[in-house]
C-alpha cells in the first residue's frame, strides 16, 4: 500500500470563506485526497493523500483534469452540466420563490427533464 502524503498548502487558509471553498473544490476536482486538515497554528490547508506528494504534484493533476474538459462543458466527467434549456420548458437554471401570507419564503428549483 503506497503511503499517505501531507501536502500544505498555505495560500489556502481556513479562516478564509475562498480558501475553504477553494480546498473543498480541490479535494472535488481531485478525488484522491484522502482527507483534509488545517494546521492547528495558522490554519491551512492540508491534503493527506497517495497520489500527489507536492503541490507541484497536485498542479499538475488539475491541469491534467482541465484538460479532459470538452467544448461545452464547464466541469469534466459531469455529465448533463451545464444544463440546456429546451424549446418551451422551463428554464432549469432559475430558481422559483414564493412569499407565503406568512410572511415566509418557499423555494423551489426547476430541473431539466430527465
């Protein structure tokens, strides 16, 4: 069994809203990452993972996964995104909101026929 790598990443921070999204998006995109922690002093990211032992590593993993992107899609291997509006239907890319009498909100969201 290949060992576990810690990988810091000290531009992504935890007590940042970006860089928490941005180490979320990153163990998304990169679906090998074991887990994630942050270091306990200054709260960065950390991967813990097999695959990719440096950042350099962990670049060029994505720039390996941008590359699988096709003309058309925004995300690779998601098929179905982004979704297409069809003639007459709704549009599945809004998001519909009532106020109740209440004064409450009820949402519901439109998806594309399956």
């Amino acid at each position: 069994m290949t060992a576990v790598h810690r990988v810091d990443l000290p531009g992504l921070t935890g007590d940042e809203p970006l860089g928490l999204l941005a180490a979320i998006g990153l163990m998304d995109q990169l679906v090998e990452i074991t887990y994630l922690s942050w270091d306990p002093d200054d709260r960065h990211a950390i991967v813990h993972c097999r695959k990719f032992s440096s950042v350099a590593d962990l670049v060029g993993g994505l720039v390996e996964r941008l590359g699988k992107i096709k003309d058309g899609e925004a995300i690779p291997l998601t098929p179905g995104f982004p979704i297409r509006r069809q003639r007459g239907a709704p549009d599945p890319t809004t998001c519909h909101r009532w106020l109740l009498g209440d004064g409450s909100a009820q949402v519901s969201s439109v998806t594309a026929p399956g």
